[in-house]
C-alpha cells in the first residue's frame, strides 16, 4: 500500500521587508508540510496601519491577502521601521513625546493582531532589533533615516520596551508571541554582531542565521 503524500497546509505572512526570511530553504526543510505565503509591503509601519493616506498603504493590501488566503495561521511581523525611525521622526516633527508615539504604534499593532485573531491564529514575531550603527551614512535605508538623532543604544531600548509590552497584549489576549530579544541582545546593549547582514549597506539581519532562529522559535507552533 503506497503512504499518502502530507497534505501541505498553509500559513500566512504579513510584514514589513524582514518578512522574506521565510522564503529561506530551510523553512521549507524543517516544515516540508507548510507553505510559508509571504506578503511582505516595504516599509510598511505598526503606526501606520490605521492611516488611510499610509504612503505603503500595508493595511488594505494585508487586508485583501487575508481575504485570499486559505491559511488558518497567519504570522505577523512589523515594528521595525517604528522603533527605529517612524517613533522618533514624529516626535520630532510633532514636538511630542516618544511614549506618546510609542503607544500610538502600539495601540495600532494591537488593535490589527486583535482584528486578526478574530478569524485565524496569529503568531506575532518580536521586531528585529536596530542594526543602523550611529552616525551611519551609508544605504538607502541609513540615509533616509538620517535625521532621527537616536543612538543605536536607545533605538534598542525602544524596541524592547515594543516588543515587552507587545509580547504582553498578545499574552492577554491568547495570540502567540515568539520572543526573539534574548537570543538577538549582545552584552553591549545593542543587537549581536553575530547578527548583522555580511553586506554593511543592508539592515536586515544575516538572513542564514535569522532563519534559523525563527524555526527554532516556531517549533512546535505551526
């Protein structure tokens, strides 16, 4: 008698440009079951996910994904270009503060995974931590970033208090949190060198290594 063939079951990505990580091999070696269908909207922001005029318009383009998909898992990753540029350009450009900012994107995220959660399981992924080493001109991302003032060290702090007190809603509110700053923060305060991407123009973390502990993270949940 010939052994059935596994039934390959969806799960679905939302997020911003980290989100192509799961297009990496070995999601597909270590789960040869799931096919990981990634929307990935650059630039796309927490904060700005109930703007309308969202210059990436990542809310209507997450939305008609969701309509699509046949997934009953959904992954979401955003939170990045918040903590390390949106938060502190608003504060600048609004003369507000940055917990202010900061709840505004948090109010915003949560308020999305909880919309989420109504019709599928989400697992919501902790934000990269900040790679942009202080006083860096080089990139597009780093010049286009150039005119927040925050140091490599505070822009990590801000994102571990995001991902703390994002971690924190999803508990409350039965939505899986994979935590990822433990294994990302170096003893200097800022992410792990092991970490950064071989190509200095590129912030996004080594992606071989990212990979890796994403699955670890996701073992056992998808």
């Amino acid at each position: 008698m010939l052994n059935k063939a596994p039934s390959i079951r969806e799960i679905l990505v939302l997020g911003d440009s980290h989100a192509p990580v799961f297009n990496h091999p070995l999601f597909k070696e270590k789960f040869p079951d799931r096919l990981f269908n990634v929307q990935t909207v650059i630039g796309a922001t927490a904060s700005g996910l109930e703007n309308p005029n969202s210059k990436t318009q990542a809310y209507p383009i997450f939305r008609e994904t969701v309509k699509q998909t046949t997934a009953k898992q959904v992954i979401v990753m955003l939170g990045e270009v918040d903590t390390g540029f949106v938060i502190w350009y608003r504060a600048q450009k609004y003369q507000e503060s940055i917990p202010v900012m900061l709840y505004k994107a948090i109010a915003s995220y949560s308020k999305f995974l909880a919309e989420l959660a109504v019709c599928f399981e989400v697992i919501c992924i902790s934000t990269p931590l900040p790679t942009i080493q202080d006083g860096n001109d080089w990139g597009d991302i780093a010049n286009a970033r150039r005119e927040v003032t925050a140091s490599q060290f505070e822009r990590t702090a801000l994102t571990l208090d995001f991902n703390r007190t994002m971690q924190e809603f999803c508990m409350r509110n039965g939505i899986r949190y994979v935590m990822l700053d433990d294994v990302s923060l170096g003893d200097n305060g800022i992410v792990k060198a092991e970490l950064l991407n071989s190509d200095s123009s590129n912030h996004h973390y080594d992606q071989d290594r990212y990979a890796c502990l994403l699955i670890e993270g996701l073992t056992g949940v998808v």
